[in-house]
C-alpha cells in the first residue's frame, strides 16, 4: 500500500491541485530567503490559474543561486517583499492539494515564513532579536499587516519524488530535469519556478497516468 494512494482517487473526482515551485538565496528556510514563486492549479479537466511572482529578498542575491536561476538583484529591485505576496498565494492554494517536487524544501520556506507571521501577529515574542523574512523594506512605509491563520501549510502534500518513486521504480536519479527528459517532457525554461511548477504537473500527470495503468 503505497502514502500516495488516494491520489488517483481524488484526482479523478476532479480535486484542484496546485503545483508549486520555489526559487531562493540558498537552502536553508531559517537564514535564506524566497526570490520567486510559481504555481499552478489545476484538475484533471485542465489548468485553472497560474500564479508567478518575484519577491524582493532585501539583501543581495548569491553569486551561486544566481548562477542556477538566472535571477539578478537588477531583477528583484523594485518586487514585492514576501510579506506583500504570501497572502496572495495562501488564497490562491486554498482548498486545494498541494503537489512540489521535493516537497520538503518548498514547504519548509512557507512554513518558516508562514510561522514567523503567525508569531509576529499572535504577539508570540520567543525570538525577539530575529529579524522576520517577511518584513518590509526599511523605508518608512507602513506595513501591511496580514494575520497569519496558521503557522503552517494546512494542505495535503505529494511530493513527485515519492509519487515518481511508486510510478516508475528502480531510476538511478528522480530530479526534475532527468524524469522529464526521460517522459518526454520539454522544460522551456529551467529553474524558475513558474515552469518548473509546469514541468512538475505533466511529471504528476504521467505518474497519475501510470498508476491508472497498474491499476487496470
């Protein structure tokens, strides 16, 4: 019996799905910061929304993450800071299932974020010295104030690592590029997080499509 079994099932009872993909200074959630979003909602009649946006990170952006991305400080200047976005995005997920490819790495970001603004609002004062990565710029602004209604993603998760994993096992690698290549499936611009959300969908939808297939 396989974690991800009720996919399939809800999958075809027409359950909106959001893929999401996130591009960020580095890999650690507590010190590092998220530079862009990209998701898509969907179900199995076709793609409902799509949700891109850069964030301005308020500190410069690493050599090394510039490098795989692509993204410039030049590019961020002027973005929203995250805590002008996460609202946006906490809506456009709601009532749906999350899918990430690597799903701890993304869900972890949004989690940090999500409980830094749920400590902020609820006056919870356990590291007052840390600063939160959704403030705003320093210039003078008043913030916009969010309440955050959960210090983490409420959602259910499929990770397509796993979800790949049940589908179509005994592969040397499970990263995003190589199963797309290998399922015939043309990323169009690689590490930003819009299409990397759109490449994860079609690899969700041929594992969807292989499982169907074992099934019958």
């Amino acid at each position: 019996m396989n974690v991800y079994d009720w996919v399939v099932s809800d999958y075809l009872e027409n359950t909106r799905f959001v893929v999401f993909d996130l591009e960020t200074t580095g890999l650690d959630p507590k010190k590092d910061r998220i530079v862009e979003i990209g998701a898509v909602k969907f179900d199995r009649r076709g793609i409902i929304a799509r949700f891109s946006v850069l964030i301005n990170p308020l500190i410069p952006m690493p050599s090394a993450a510039s490098q795989v991305n692509h993204i410039t400080d030049a590019m961020l200047k002027g973005k929203p800071v995250l805590n002008e976005v996460l609202p946006d995005f906490i809506r456009f997920i709601d009532n749906t299932v999350l899918i990430a490819h690597n799903a701890p790495f993304d869900c972890g970001f949004i989690n940090e974020a999500l409980s830094n603004r749920y400590k902020r609002t609820n006056k919870h004062d356990d590291e007052p010295n840390q600063p939160s990565l959704l403030d705003d710029p320093p210039s003078g602004r008043q913030e916009n104030i969010w309440n955050s209604p959960f210090s983490s993603l409420p959602n259910r998760i499929v990770d397509t690592i796993q979800y790949a994993k049940a589908a179509f096992p005994g592969r040397w690698k499970y990263n995003l590029q190589d199963l797309a290549r290998d399922l015939g499936i043309q990323a169009k611009d690689a590490h930003r997080a819009e299409d990397d959300a759109r490449v994860c969908m079609e690899i969700f939808l041929k594992c969807i499509e292989r499982l169907e297939q074992s099934a019958a």
